[in-house]
DNA sequence: CTACTTTCGCAACGCTGTTGCCGAAGTGCA
DNA sequence: TGCACTTCGGCAACAGCGTTGCGAAAGTAG
C-alpha cells in the first residue's frame, strides 16, 4: 500500500479522508492506464487495490463524473450478469514532452493513455543561451500544441495539463534548476522551470533525459523495479524502484556513468580515473563493441546487486547500433556475477529498452502525468 | 507521505479506513518514538503529522488507552496553557534481538524506545548444524527473556513482540531462508525463520546483520537515507531510503562487497576480479589503511553518486581498529568525486557508525518493532 | 419461460479526520 | 488579588471515506 512517499519527507507523512481518496483514485487510475485500450472491469480492479467492489464502484464513479473513465462494452460472461468493462478516456488530458539534446529538441504530445498524438523536431544549440533555448522550446510546445489540441482552453475536456522537458546532465528535480549540463558550463544555476513556466502559463517540470525515460518504460509497462542504461553521447541511469523514479535525497540519484570500475584508471572527462563511462566509450570507440558490452555489464551487475532490482534495459544510440551485442555482453556478466553470489531465481534480464529516439519526449510528458496516477515520487 | 510500499506491491495498494488509522497511529508513534524520553507535544505531532490537532488528539488517546503512551509533564508556557508532554511507555513492549556472528551470539532485550533493558553472550559454532545453532539461539533468547521480563505472558504489558535474528551472509528476508553463509554453505537453503517461530513460538524475523544494522541507527535518529558500510570479516552494505530499509525485489540488496572497481583485478573468493572487498581487505592485510580506505571511499563514491543519499556511515572491526584513518580516507574520495560532478551542496558526510558492537543485535531487535512504528519495508 | 448466477448501484452504517465551540490552565498587567 | 489575554485540548456535530446488506438488472442454462 503506498501513499508515495521517501526520503526526509517522513514530516508531513500524515493521511487524511481527502488524501486516501486521491491516493486510491490515482491508484485505479494507474490500473486503468495499464489496461489500456482492453479495459478492466470494476471487479477486477477491486481484487487489485485489494479495496471491495462497492469502494470501487463509487471512486470508478467519481471518476466517470470527472470524465477521466468511461464504459467500454462488456466482457464475455461466465455464467452470469457479464462485467462492464472501463477504460480511461484518451482525451480527457494532453501533456507535452520536450526531449531537449544537445543538437536538436524534440516535441510530443501524447493523451492521457500514453499515445504520442502530435509530434516536431527542431534543430537546436544547447550552446546558444538560456534566453534563446527557453524561446525555442517554448515555441516549439506552443505551436505544437495549437496543431494538435487547436488551443483547447485549461479545463476544456481536450486540455493541457502542463509541460514536462527532459534535458541531459545533472539538475535539481525539485526546484527545476540546472546544474552545469556536461559541455555547456553556462547553464549552471538557471532556473528552467521557473523561466518556461513564466514563458507558456502552464506547469513545468524538467527531469534528467535517463530518468524521464525510465518513468516512460515504467508507464508503459515495465516492471516495478529496473534501471535504464542509457549509452550514446555519455553514460546514464534511470532507476524506476517501485513504479516509481527513484531520485534522491538531492534528486541527484542514477550518476551511473561515473562510477568508478577501475581504480587508477584512464583519466575521464570528469577528472576521475576508471568510470566506466571513460572505458566503455573508449572501447567503442576503438571498435570493440563486446569489450565495452563487457564493462557496461561490470556496472551494471554492481548496480544490480546493490539494489536487487529485476531488470536492465538498455538503450541510447550506442546501443542501438549493435544491440545484440550489447544484450548478450551486458546479461552474460550480469548473469555470471549472479551465478557466483548464488541468487537462486537465476539472473536478472536484460533487454533492449522498447521506445526507440521518441521514448525520452514521451517519458517526459510523462513526468507530467505521473502525480495524476500515483507516481510522483518514489 | 507513506504508508509503507515499493517494488511490485503496487497490488493491494488500496487504502481503507482501517489502513488510514494504522498508517497514521504508527506514524504518531514513531515520532513518539523519536522524541525518546524529552516527549513530544500533541501540537508539535500535530505539526510534523500535517494532521490537524484534533485528530492527533484522538490518535494518541487510542495509543494512551493501549498503554502505549502517557502523559508526562507539560512544556513551559508561551503565554497560555502550557503543552501536555507525551511519552511512550518504554515498558509497553519489548523485542528480543539475535546477532549471530560466525564464533558467536549477542541477544539483547529492547523495550519500546529501543534501550536496551538485558543483554547475553555466548560463543557460537556456525559451524555446528542447524540443529545445535537454532537451539542454542532459542535457549539463549528464552533465557533472557526469563532474566529479564520474568516470563510475563504474551499480552501483558511487558510482554515479548518477538524476536529478531541478524546474521552474515545473504538470505530471503521475506521467506526467513538462507541462501549459503559465506564460508558456510551447509546452510544453504535452511527455514530458519519457520524453524525458531516453531520452536520459541512468538514471531520470528531474520535479516542480514547489514540491514540490522542500518535499521538500528535509522532508528536511533540517522538520517532519512543513507548507507551503513560494515568492514569486518568481510563487506557489505545496509541501506536505509526514507527511513526503511531498502531490500530490493528478493531481499538482497546491499551486495556491496562484490562491487567490482578493478576490472581484471586480483580474484576474490566470489570467483570475479576485482571486487572491493578482496581489494579493501588486501590493502588491510598489508597493513595498508589508508589505501584499504581510500578502496571503500571509491565504492562509497559510485553508491552515493548512484543513490544520491545524504549519509555513510561506517562500522565494524577493521574500521573499529583505525576510524580516523578510514573516516577522512573514504571521505576525502567521496568529497572529490562530489566536487568534480559538481554537486551544489558540498560532498555527503562520512562518519563512523554509533552504536558500537551492540548494534547489529540492538537493530536486529528493532526488525520486530518496525512494523508498528511504519518501518515495515521500504 | 423459469431458475440460477453474477454484476453493480442504492441505502444505511461505522469510522475517519475536520470544524466549531468552550472549559481548563497558564501568563501578564493593573 | 483580580481581570484580561493567550493557548491547549476535549466534546459534539459534521462531511466524507470505504463497508455491509440488499435488491434490481442482465446475462446463462435447462
């Protein structure tokens, strides 16, 4: 049972009458996005909540009144009165994405199931100002928006429910403002969110590019725990514990790329000796692929055995321009370091993250999205 | 806010009223708990809760007709009626804790505020059998609690919560199962929790002496997250998230010793190269500490880099044997690689664990109050 | 058409935290 | 000493939560 929750927050911890509504809103909500286009029926979501049919009736009720839920034809009966099946209304809700990289910016809009509805992509210079990014990647939303949702009004049915920007390089999560992003010095200390949410008139939240892609696999499915392993420019890791992100005490948390696997090592960017980041795209870079599946697989069977978590998803460029190879590397160690610690269900998979270049935009809509289904914060 | 939950639990996540009342009691109670013997006010539980005073009123009346807290004293006045100061009652309840090392056993009896109120030794064969070790650990927990609670029957105010057994080696916290004991694979496989709830007939919860001991200083006012680091006859980890400890999916995170950080390093007795533990404890041997220190603080370094937690905490009897110089070695390596990624706030503090030899069964004892305070898994 | 099964909403209920109110218990000043 | 003031904290009424009991609705099976 879960009412979110970590970190120092245990203040505040307290859970009243409107509180465990939303909570358990938010939770039927979660299933009914998982169940997607299928639906579930309300009997099946009382043996998941573990709350009784009549509970789930009046809050799929409330729902329905809100206009988030809607009856979806029934199901096949077995013997009796068949079970009417409910299913999330797609456009009861829009959030936009902005995936900003270093070179390009790339908008989606998706509704409330997930589904990409509209998308652009522009060229853009990370390097060219905070002034001139903000304008971009305001415009960008904007005119997106206007395509796709046609300037639907805040409150109408086909509404915009906020703004959700993924960038790369570390950031403070909470209060939405950029540390130094790796190659671009001047962003330290600029206050994202504050500057967009000002700019567009909407809520705004920005994340790290690794963990709105892993909060986008965890919606679409993905296990309850995972790390994503994001390699193609650098190194990084999304970590979902729970269903949700797990970010930190400082929202700092998934500094992946800069662990240290070997001590006194070639020097990285960083200044560092040893990350693995250093190693595994040096041996990319030399042509050896395998080699560098290997160290990538060295980190991750560290990271798996800290955390205990039950799968590796893989993705980023890199990665996508020899996948297989990338799999098999990184599982075989995974699985080898599994065998000697003797874990008895066997080893942890290891995959190719689904979603392809969209997932980041897609999971950064999510980000916006999340508080509404339960998963804001691990 | 939190009522309790992570990983694939998000099943049964629903919360009724019961749950909300649960949930609520035991966080009063664990901030009881926190305010030891100087109490704590209704309006400040009030306060930390987000509950309104009115509802802490209620809370703690149902808690003060279960006997478990009790007005003590008021606080000095601010110009009004002064505060009515709350308590626990120390004697409301007790927990016996095992900590079962390789040549022997500590027990200790807690009693609500975790002082500790009997305590036992006496060497111990890991060695011996199943059969010798779960008597010997259910003589030595009857006889203290025969010492000191004179055998007050279950029920009673003085009554025995349980018993909680900490030792090396991984093991299914969830089933109560070992997997093989280091050094120990006779073991491998063995009920121990159904065995001693059989034979001493109270509730019986095993963990690792790393997770004991991190619930332990959790609970004695560490952090809200942070890492126990235990260097002694091996290495391993005890994380705290939130203020519970982090288990993972199948209860073995915390894999902390077989963290590779020398790619192709010397073997370990794992069978992979270059684990920190073979390294560390090399680097000891040598009678080299400072670089057995500065080998800790780079594992140290990926783990707060990968977590983003606020505290490590050290302990064990190489530690033990040279605190400073492991303290400012490990700190000195997480302060660099803090500095480098450009973390705002300063480098993470590093500190030697408190609590001493009597920690890991003082926290092992608290495995059993955890439940009641909201601790229950993180 | 009848009997049966199963779903699901209405109504009453118990219990939660909340609100409004007032007595209790202090301080500070005349 | 007395009075005004502040603050705490319990009583009572209340709104809202999930739960229970029950019956209408909507299917299947014979």
């Amino acid at each position: 049972m879960t009412v979110s929750g970590t970190a120092g927050r245990r203040a505040h911890a307290g859970v009243n009458l409107p509180a465990l509504r939303s909570h358990n809103a938010a939770l039927v909500l979660d299933l009914l996005r998982g169940a997607g286009a299928e639906g579930i029926s309300r009997l099946e979501l009382a043996e998941r909540t573990g709350l009784t049919p009549q509970a789930v009736s009046k809050i799929t009720a409330r729902l329905r009144e809100r206009g988030l839920v809607a009856e979806a034809g029934r199901q096949a009966s077995t013997g009796g009165k068949p079970r009417t099946v409910l299913r999330l209304v797609p456009d009861a809700g829009h959030a936009v994405g902005v995936h900003v990289d270093r070179d390009e910016a790339r908008a989606v809009v998706v509704d409330l199931d997930g589904a990409v509805v509209g998308e652009r992509r522009r060229p853009l210079d990370l390097g060219a100002g905070a002034d001139a990014v903000v304008e971009a990647v305001a415009r960008e939303a904007e005119e997106l928006v206007g395509e796709v949702l046609g300037g639907c009004p805040p409150g109408s049915a086909e509404s915009l429910a906020g703004v959700g920007v993924a960038l790369p390089g570390p950031l403070d999560h909470r209060s939405g403002v950029l540390h130094r992003v790796t190659g671009f010095p001047e962003w330290d200390g600029f206050p994202l969110r504050d500057a967009l949410t000002r700019r567009l008139g909407v809520p705004v939240v920005v994340d790290k590019d690794t963990n709105a892609a892993a909060l986008g696999l965890a919606v679409a499915g993905e296990g309850g725990s995972f790390a994503y392993l994001h390699l193609g420019t650098g190194l990084g890791a999304g970590l979902v514990i729970g269903g949700s992100v797990h970010r930190g005490v400082r929202t700092g948390a998934g500094e992946f790329g800069h662990q240290v696997i070997q001590l006194d090592g070639p020097v990285c960017g960083c200044g560092n000796r040893g990350c693995v980041e250093a190693l595994c795209l040096a041996a990319v870079e030399r042509g050896e692929p395998a080699e560098a599946a290997r160290v990538l697989g060295a980190a991750a069977a560290n990271l798996v055995g800290l955390l205990d978590i039950e799968l590796v998803l893989l993705g980023g460029r890199t990665v996508a321009a020899a996948p297989e190879v990338f799999v098999s590397g990184v599982s075989a160690v995974v699985a080898a370091r599994a065998r000697r610690e003797g874990m008895p269900d066997g080893a942890v998979p290891v995959r190719v993250a689904p979603g392809g270049e969209r997932g980041v935009a897609e999971g950064a809509a999510q980000l916006v999205l999340a508080p509404m289904f339960g998963r804001g914060d691990g």
